[in-house]
C-alpha cells in the first residue's frame, strides 16, 4: 500500500503544471466532453505508466542493490528539482476527426513519453519493486490532477498556486532522493 499511496502523492503533485496537465486542459475545452477527455487518459496513462512501472522493477531487479540505491537518490533529486522548472503546452496537433477519446489517448500518451511523471513511476517501480501498485498509484495521481483541470479548470488555479504545487512536487521528490542517498550510503 505504501507503494500506491507514495506513487499517487509523487504524481498528483508532479503534475501540476506540467505540460499534460496543459494539454488536459486544452482537450477538454477544444471538446468540451470532460468525461470522454478523462477515460481517454485514464486509458493513456494506464498504458503509459503500466510501461514504466515495469522497466522500473524490471531495472531493480537487474541492478545490484547498492547501484539500485545510487540510481534512485540522484533520479529523485533530479526530479526533484526538474519540477520547480514549469512547463508549457505543446500544440494538439491531433485530427479532429479522431474524435475526443482517440485523441486524447493518442495526443496523452505520447505527450506523457519521457515526461517527468512518466520518470518518475519508473524509479518509483524500481523503488518499490511492484509494477502493478505503482501503476495504480501513478494513473490515480494523474487522474486527480489532471481531473481538477478538466472539470475544474482556472478555479483550482485560484485556490493553490501552480508555483506551491510544484515547490511541495520538488520537496517529496527531494524527501525521497534523501532517503534513498541515506539508503546508498549504508549500502556502500
């Protein structure tokens, strides 16, 4: 449990800001069908992050524990700071005559290839050696955030500052890249 519940606060708050997040919000107003925009990336991410949660355990597996250890504090601290740097909204350049599920999947899935969530659920796979919690974790984190926008849009965006949220995204990255370094130093 720990793994779902660490996965879904990484992402949800990893996300805010981030160019999915953008093209989330930009789906949904270009379709206006907020529920349609929301399974096609509940199908995106789930495929996604499925992915990457998987060559993390499968990267855990292979690594000896030590490296394991380095390889997740400098990618957690990594993380950590790539999250305060903001992101801006590709263009969905998607067909329309895909219709809105199609190209959200599409447009979603792709925009999430080497996205710092998608990163992130591969080291948290490595860190947690369990592809299906953190999977789980990381598309219900995506969903949450991702679902403010759609559904909730600009208010959100009065109530929390994007600015806090990626500051409180890069802390737990940072958290997590400590306790791994501490985890490596004992290790070594």
């Amino acid at each position: 449990m720990t793994a779902l519940w660490t996965s879904f606060l990484v992402v949800a708050l990893a996300e805010m800001g981030d160019k999915t997040q953008l093209i989330a919000l930009a789906l949904a107003a270009r379709f206006q069908r907020a529920w349609t925009v929301m399974l096609g990336i509940l199908i995106a991410t789930t495929l996604n992050h499925a992915l990457a949660a998987t060559a993390g355990v499968w990267v855990a597996r292979r690594l000896p524990p030590a490296a394991l250890a380095w390889a997740l504090a400098v990618g957690f601290i990594a993380f950590g700071i790539w999250t305060l740097r903001p992101d801006e909204a590709p263009e969905t350049s998607a067909p329309a005559r895909w219709g809105p599920l199609l190209t959200t999947v599409v447009v979603f899935f792709l925009a999430e290839m080497g996205d710092k969530t998608q990163l992130a659920t591969v080291a948290l796979g490595a860190r947690f050696v369990s592809a299906a919690w953190v999977t789980a974790g990381s598309t219900l984190g995506m969903l949450a955030a991702d679902g403010a926008v759609v559904f909730g849009g600009s208010y959100l965006a009065r109530l929390v500052s994007p600015v806090t949220l990626r500051r409180i995204a890069a802390a737990l990255f940072l958290i997590l890249g400590v306790v791994a370094l501490a985890g490596a130093l004992r290790l070594s």
